[in-house]
C-alpha cells in the first residue's frame, strides 16, 4: 500500500484573516447581549439570568386569572334521569265481589220408557245426557215405576250400577257414582230375561224419567284488575306488597286463586274480615300493564281495599364535582364591584355596553336592554336606535324603565299595563303579572332570564336581583338580607369580573323541571328552553365543587358545563 501526500493551494495569510473576522463578530454579539442585560429592569434581569418568575407577569401563577377565561373546569355528558318521588308508591284498585250459586238443576229428563224382554221380543232403552263434572255433583236417576216384573238393570256408560225388583210406584233416587260419570254420558234400561218360562213377559213402564244434579254457576267467580307500572317505577323497584281485605263468612267460603300476570302467588282460604298480605318479587311484575286475577271455587266475596304498594330503592341521582384554581378568589369580605354588575358604579375600565351603569352615566338620554344583544355594543344605544327596537327584544328603557316613544305599548314596555299576544312573559312585566302569584325582577337577575318572572323566589333567587322582587301590588318576598347569604361561611370570594357560569343543554323541548345542588344550595330550573345557563358566583368556592342533579319529572340532559368567563 503507498501514500500520497497533498499540499494546500491557500496561502497562510487567507487563512489567518478568516480567523479573525469569526472572532471579532463573537466579540461583536457578546457586547450586544451585555449591554442588553445592563438596561433591563433589575426583576427582568434576574428572572432571564437566573430562571425566576417575576411578580405580576402573565406568566406568574399568582399574577391574576387570565390563564382560567375560558376554561370549563367541568363538562359532562348526562343522559336520562328517572325522577324518583317517594321510596313507595300505591296502587289503589277497585272493590269487587265474586261468588259461586250451586243449585239442584234438572239435567235431562224423559217422558217414559218401556223396557220389554220376552223370548220373542227384546226392548230396551238408553237415555243421554251431558255435565261439567268440575261443576256438578249429587248426580241423580229418579222416575215412576209401572206394569213392573223381572229384574230392572240400569247401566252407566256401561256399567251395571243398580239391579233389582221394583214395585209400582216411586222408588227413591239412584246417586249416580261420581267416579263413573263423564262429560258425555249414557244411561242404559234393560229387565232381566224371563228364563225357561217363554210363554212369560218381563217389562218395566218407566214415566217421568229425571237425572238431577246440584251445578254450581261460576261465571261470577272470577275479576281481573289491572295496575300500571311507570318505566321509572319498574327500574326503581325492589319488591311490592299486594293485599287485599275480603269481607265473608270463613264457614261459607272455599280456596280463592290469585295470579299476577299469569303466575299463581296465592292459594287457600283467606282470612276472613282481616287484612291479607302477599309478597311479590320484582319478577313477578312487568313494566306497564299487570293483570291481577282472583278465582274463588266456593261462596261469595267482597274483596276491598285492594292496594299494589311498590317499594323503592333509594334514588342515586348523578353527582359531579369540579375544581376552581385559587387564583379566581380574594381574601376580601367586602362585596366587590365588577363591570357588568347593576349596582349604581360604573368602574374606569368598563364600556358603556357592558354595564348598565356605565350606558346612563355616558349620557341620561341613553337606552339599555336587559338581555344580551346579538351585537354587544347594542346594549346601549342612543335614542335614535333605541326606535328601531328589533335588537332588543326585550324591549329598550331608559334611566326611568320608560321605552323610546315609538316603542310604547310593545313587548318589553313595562308601564303600559298592556300585555301584547305573543309576548313573552320573561320580556314584558305585564306579562309576568298575568300569572298568578307572580315575581318580577327588573333587571336580569344571575340566575339567568327564566328568573325574570317567576312564582317562588328561592333563597339563592333573593339576591340575584338587583332591586329586589316585586308582585303586582309591589309586595316583596320575605328574603333574608345579603349578609346572610353571601360569604356567610367565611370562604374566599371570587375576584372582580369573574363569572362562573353554569350550562345545562337539554336533549329536547319538553317541560322541565330539575334542582341543581352546587354545595348544598339549590339551583332551580324551569323551563321548556334547549339551553339554559345561570350565573353561579354565589355558590361556589374555591378548590372542590359538588353538582347534583335533583329531577322534579323525568329529564333528559345533554350536558353540563361549568366555565370560567
């Protein structure tokens, strides 16, 4: 193997002076990155050199909750909840009566018979007849006797039940013996033959010829009542009682059958004059109709205070918890003034269309609306747009609650004690008071626009209004003071301009009525809407927060959220 050796083309003195240029413009950035560090503030300096967090920047946890707007500490899809009254439920049914008649019946009868048996003539006779032998019984042959000689032979579907001479007359009534008796059946009459003697004749004429028996009529010996099982009921259940009172004399009376949907849960001879219990499994029941059948084989009944009572299982109902960071509250107690908030202060940093406060101290002559507006800046507008009226729809008012002129006597005029068709009774006042017994706040209160007008003003509704409810004749609802109610427990308080919305989408438009349980206090909601969102600073606290959903009715929810604006 050889080697060759190269030499460089580039002089020594290229090669130095590329050096030297790298160099000087290391020099160069280095006292860029010097004197940079020198003009910064000395916090500055310290959190780039040293990696501190500097007090009062957006990046410092305890800087304020800007980092939280937003955020939706919970979000939860629900689904159907049965709404679950009581732990029991009565079912009351009808009093009835059932019984059996049994009473001596003529079953078959014939005129007459002659029965003849010669050594030349033989004649006999047979006599049909049909029973219910489960309904029959004391089954009887009677007739009259004439022209008698010889043996008569009587046979029951072919066997020989009675043999003898008879005299001329009424002899007493052949029992029929149970045990051969169908329910098809055939008597057959025939005399005994006159032996060597063939010139004789023995006959028998038989006149009024009866079978007789005691029936029993048991087409009154049966009821069906039926008990409805709601879906909600049926998932709840764990066991039911059925019990029954039957007034009878116990001497008189026979087995009595009690099915439930055709399974037998009862057999024998109730008590009579008492109370009578059966336990009944869930098994037993059907969600929906179930048919309660009683049969009685002997007497009469009067079956009454007939009751299905359903007992429950303790309802579970959906519990959710959520966080709030720290940083959302204050230690203060006072209650703090924030943008938005109707309290007669309109803060510095707050616009005229995001507080109403703010819309009249910019100018007397400016109209608010209650509700938001699909462009925020139209919640406070001057007289000229107030007019035009169709982005408010709960109509504009001004510093007094009075409406723009050309707006008088539409919906959303709250001193026309006009109510116009259509309106809607959250938007207009005297709308609101067309219902009986109803509140109305004049502002919307935070617990959402189905508070504007309502019936009962619960103890968290108290203080949601700003100046207090009111019924038509100005009365008041006995509510406690806001001292009583807000920060009563001593716990931080949320910041100035935070909102804790709560949001409930329903899965359809039916009517609905649920509690929400935030720590203990109770959230009511009533409202036919698809979406409904309340303002819940004054339930909740900082670090673990509870949610439970309470039904007053069958419900179905989409979702709820809990989110920080």
């Amino acid at each position: 193997m050889s080697f060759k050796l190269f030499k460089s083309t580039k002089g020594a003195g290229e090669t130095t002076s590329n050096a030297s240029g790298a160099a000087f413009l290391i020099l160069l950035i280095t006292i860029v990155i010097v004197f940079y560090l020198l003009f910064l503030p000395p916090a500055d300096r310290a959190a780039l050199l040293e990696g501190q967090t500097i007090p009062g920047t957006p990046n410092s946890a305890s800087s304020g909750y800007s980092h939280l707007i937003g955020s939706t500490p919970l979000n939860e899809r629900v689904g159907y909840i049965d709404y679950v009254k009581d732990d029991k439920i009565i079912h009351e049914l009808s009093t009835f009566t059932i019984y059996t008649l049994t009473d001596a019946e003529l079953i078959s009868s014939v005129s007459s018979f002659y029965i003849k048996n010669s050594a030349f003539e033989k004649k006999f006779q047979e006599m049909r007849f049909e029973i219910d032998p489960k309904a029959t019984e004391n089954v009887k042959l009677s007739f009259n006797v004439d022209k008698p000689s010889g043996a008569l032979k009587i046979y029951l579907n072919g066997i020989l039940i009675f043999e003898g001479e008879l005299e001329r007359g009424t002899p007493s009534p052949l029992v029929l013996p149970v045990d051969l008796l169908k329910q098809n059946n055939v008597l057959y009459f025939a005399v005994s033959s006159p032996g060597f003697a063939f010139w004789s004749v023995n006959q028998y004429e038989l006149e009024n010829i009866l079978v007789t028996g005691d029936i029993t009529d048991s087409s009154n010996s049966f009821n069906m009542q039926k008990v409805y099982l709601a879906e909600s009921e049926y998932k709840h259940l764990e066991s039911a009682v059925f019990q029954f009172y039957p007034d009878c004399s116990n001497t008189n009376v026979g087995r009595i059958d009690i099915t439930v949907n055709n399974q037998q849960v009862y057999h024998g001879v109730p008590d009579c004059g008492l109370k009578n219990f059966i336990s009944l499994d869930k098994s037993v029941l059907d969600q929906g109709e179930n048919k309660i059948e009683f049969v009685s084989d002997k007497g009469s009944y009067i079956i009454d205070m007939v009751e299905l009572q359903s007992d429950l299982e303790d309802a579970q109902y959906p519990l959710y918890y959520f966080e709030l960071d720290e940083d959302l509250f204050t230690d203060g107690e006072d209650d703090e003034v924030f943008c938005g908030k109707v309290d007669g202060i309109c803060l510095d940093n707050c616009e005229a269309y995001e507080d109403k406060d703010c819309c009249f101290k910019e100018s007397n002559r400016n109209y608010w609306c209650d509700i938001r507006t699909d462009n925020p800046r139209d919640r406070c507008v001057n007289m000229i747009l107030a007019n035009q009226g169709d982005d408010c729809l709960s109509g504009y008012e001004d510093r007094s609650g009075d409406p723009p002129e050309d707006l008088e006597g539409v919906c959303g005029d709250d001193t026309d004690d006009f109510c116009p068709t259509g309106c809607d009774y959250q938007y207009d006042k005297d709308c609101c008071f067309t219902i009986d017994n109803a509140f109305w706040c004049d502002d919307v209160p935070f617990t959402g626009m189905d508070s504007v007008c309502t019936t009962i003003v619960t103890p968290s509704e108290c203080a949601a209004c700003p100046d207090d409810y009111h019924d038509k004749d100005n009365y008041r609802p006995n509510c406690p003071a806001p001292t009583e109610t807000i920060n009563s427990d001593g716990e931080k308080e949320l910041k100035a301009g935070v909102d804790v919305l709560f949001k409930i989408y329903f899965a359809n438009q039916d009517y609905k009525r649920v509690d929400f349980v935030i720590n203990g206090k109770e959230l009511p909601v009533d409202t036919y809407s698809m979406l409904v969102q309340r303002n819940i600073n004054q339930f909740v606290r900082e670090g673990t927060n509870s949610v439970e959903i309470q039904p007053r009715r069958d419900i179905a929810i989409a979702q709820i959220q809990v989110a920080i604006e």
